[in-house]
C-alpha cells in the first residue's frame, strides 16, 4: 500500500508539472511551421490548453480508476490508457510552449475532482467504472471534434495533434464497451457534460 501511495504521489507529480512527462509516441505535430496572427496565437493557445487540462482530468480518472478496480485485467487496462493518454499531455505541453502560453492554474483543483470521480466510480464496480470510460471519452471525442472546426485553419500542428488524439480517444471508449461497461443514467451523463462545460470556460481563459 505504501509503494502504491509513493507511485501514485510520483504520478500527481508528474502530471501536474509542465515538462515533466515525455510522449513514447512521436508528437504528430512536430513537423513544419505555422504562422497565425496574434489573435489566431491566442485562440489556438486557448483551446489548447483546454485540451491539455482535459489530459490532466484523464490521468486522473484513469489513475483514481485503477487504484479501485477489483478485476487486474480493468485495472491494467486503466493503466494502459493513461499511459497513451501521457502522450496526449505530452503532445499538448509542447503546443501550449510554441503558441508562447502555459498550462491552466486550475489544473490541480481538475485533478483532484477528477481523481475522486474515478475512484467512486472504480468502488462502483468494474462495469459501471468502464461506463465511466466509455461516457467520458465519448464527449471528449466530441469536444475534439468542435476544436478541430474551431482551431484556426492554417494551424496544421494543432489539427494533427487533436486529430490523432481523437483517433486514440475512440478507442479508448471503444475498448471500454467491449470489456463490458454498463451505459450510465441520463442524470450521469449530463452532469459530467456540465462539468466538462465549466473546465472548459475557464481553462481558455486562465
């Protein structure tokens, strides 16, 4: 238990301080130059770091999932995504310094909700934690899709990355429904879609 608390503490760590993760993928965004005007800089800078903080949620939840699994098999498979999921931060911290801008200050408060979240819906019962998953990457699937039409057109790193990002969060989603995850209540759903909504409100702006 103790080496659990140690490692998960290192994770918080990590995940919560800029440049302390590497991506075991390339970043798909690394290649070529983009020049965007000062306004389209900052609103691409914004809708970054929203995505940056929504990768901050996700090891968290995946984290808070996997220390209450009950089955190895859902605990390994929440590790393995919030391993791919690093990539993600990974990718989204690189952006974030070549738009000249820096994460969201609220992260930790986001990490913490979303930690809490994940370990009530591991002690809910493997199914119900899976649902979870699925729901959760479903909307964020979504959300990538709007910033995909709402990143400005010439930002071709950003699209890669958000593009590739959406690819992996299908199949995160994907992979849930098929180890067994139960569909949630409509009140479940809804809640985390305002949730998702406040995060996102105020990590374009601060």
């Amino acid at each position: 238990m103790i080496d659990e608390l140690i490692m998960n503490f290192d994770r918080v760590l990590k995940t919560l301080v800029p440049g302390s993760v590497q991506a075991r993928r390339k970043n798909p965004g690394a290649e070529g130059t983009v020049e965007l005007g000062e306004s389209e800089k900052k609103h691409a800078a914004g809708l970054m770091r929203i995505n940056h903080t929504g990768e901050v949620c996700a090891q968290a939840l995946y984290q808070g999932q996997a220390l209450t699994a009950r089955l190895p098999e859902v605990r390994g498979s929440m590790q393995d995504a919030a391993q791919e999921e690093i990539d993600h931060l990974s990718w989204c911290e690189d952006r974030l310094a070549e738009l000249d801008s820096r994460p969201s200050l609220f992260n930790p408060v986001w990490y913490g909700l979303s930690f809490g979240l994940g370990a009530v819906a591991g002690l809910a019962g493997d199914k119900w934690s899976l649902g979870f998953v699925a729901e959760t990457e479903r909307q964020v699937c979504v959300h990538l899709e709007d910033h995909l039409k709402k990143i400005p057109e010439q930002d071709n790193k950003s699209k890669a990355i958000l593009n590739q990002m959406l690819k992996d969060e299908g199949q995160h989603a994907e992979n849930a429904k098929q180890a067994g995850a139960a569909q949630l209540p409509a009140i479940v759903r809804s809640t985390m879609g305002l949730i998702a909504s406040v995060m996102k409100t105020t990590s374009y702006k601060i």
